[in-house]
C-alpha cells in the first residue's frame, strides 16, 4: 500500500468519524429535546412543581393544578378493546412481526368532561391538551395468543385480517389508554369562569371554571397514579 492510499484510508476514517459524531449528537440532541425541552416535558415540570388549587379558588384566567375524579356529561365513549365506559381514548395496533415495527391502526376519541372534587366542578375542554395517560392494554397476539373477540372485531372493522396467508395468527400488539368514568385524573392549565356555549342544562345559565388548551397556555391531562400523589393544596 503506497503513501496517497494511507492518505485516503485516513481521510475516508475520519469522515466516518465525523458521520457517526453527527448521528449521536443528533440522537442526543433529540433524547434531551424530548424529555426536558418538548412542550410536554414542560408541562410535566410544571405540573410537578404546582401545589393543587381548590376548583372554588379559582379566578377567571388563573393557571393551576387540579386533581378530581372524572363525570361524564353526555353519552359516554366505550373503548375498542376493552367496552369500559371512557371520556378519552387512544388506541394503537402495532405490526411486530419484524424488527420495523408497523403501526396499523392509530385512533384517538375524547368528549368534553367534568371534573369534580370536594372543592367544586370543572369542566374540560380537552381537544388539543397533552395527554399523559398511562396503558390500560399492553397485549401480544401471536402464535401462542390469540386476539380477543374484540381486538378480532376491531381488525375485521379495519380491513386487517386477523391471520397471515397460512392461516395462522398475526403478531400484533395491541395497545389502549383511556379516561374512564370515575377516574382519578390530575389537569394543569388555564381557567376561565363561563357558561357553557353548548350548555348540558339548557336550564343552568350558571358560569362554571372551564379549562381549555390556548396557544398561551396548553392544557395538561395525566391519570399516572405517581404524578397524583402529591396532595398538598394551595388556596
């Protein structure tokens, strides 16, 4: 090997070098975006941070931090998987038969709710909030396990046939969250004090503390029992 291909083989190593510095900075880069600098990574510091604030407390326009349990107001959503009675939820049906997972099916419900406590009655507009919910349903369909008659229906209703070509069972992984009627939830945002355009009570002309996500001043929604259990309030 003569002098000019060392020279080569030295320049080629060091762009290398240099490709996989940029591909693990920018995976770094990423790791740190996510966890500490999204809106969402915001939103659960700050969440974290805030004592809990009594819904009656509340003046128009504060931001703060409530934890109550979930009412319906109208009829209820029911989940693909499981048939509970929910006011949001978010489902997924991922492909696992490769190492490339594929997600089939991705589907995501919500109706506005109340939120109520001890302290009074809120209610959630919750079309744009940041959902920090955890996983009701983490299930695996393969070989060994077979689809429930409701994952199964869910797949017919979705033009996915359930079995591969040979008649046996796709892997699939099937995965629901969901806010349940009754549910203990926590939400962190903006408050303001109306009456309802679309009014549940056409009779009830009284201005009720609404959350709903702004440009501002998004709105935050968690069920995670560990980010509910601080229980210190401030008035």
């Amino acid at each position: 090997m003569d002098i000019n291909q060392i020279i080569e083989n030295l320049k080629e190593a060091i762009l290398t070098n240099k490709i996989i510095s940029i591909v693990y900075l920018c995976v770094i880069l990423f790791i740190m975006y996510h966890f500490f600098f999204s809106k969402k990574a915001i939103l659960k510091r700050q969440f974290k941070k805030s004592s809990i604030k009594q819904i009656s407390a509340f003046k128009n326009g504060d931001v703060g931090k409530v934890i109550g349990t979930i009412q319906n107001i109208t009829d209820p959503l029911l989940t693909p998987f499981t048939q509970k009675k929910c006011v949001y939820y978010e489902i997924k049906v991922i492909d696992t038969s490769s190492k490339e997972e594929k997600v089939l099916i991705s589907e995501e419900k919500i109706k506005d709710f109340h939120l109520i406590n001890y302290s009074g009655k809120a209610l959630l507009k919750v079309r744009t909030a940041s959902m920090d919910i955890t996983k009701d349903i983490n299930y695996a369909s393969g070989y060994f396990n077979k689809p429930t008659e409701a994952m199964k229906a869910f797949l017919i209703k979705n033009n996915i046939n359930p079995k591969t070509v040979i008649k046996t069972r796709k892997s699939l992984r099937f995965v629901e969250k969901s806010l349940s009627i009754g549910e203990r939830v926590g939400i962190y945002g903006q408050g303001f004090l109306e009456v309802p355009l679309n009014k549940y009570d056409e009779y009830d002309t009284r201005e009720i503390l609404t959350f709903k996500s702004l440009e501002s001043q998004a709105l935050y929604v968690t069920d995670n029992p560990k980010k509910l259990e601080q229980n210190h309030f401030k008035s």
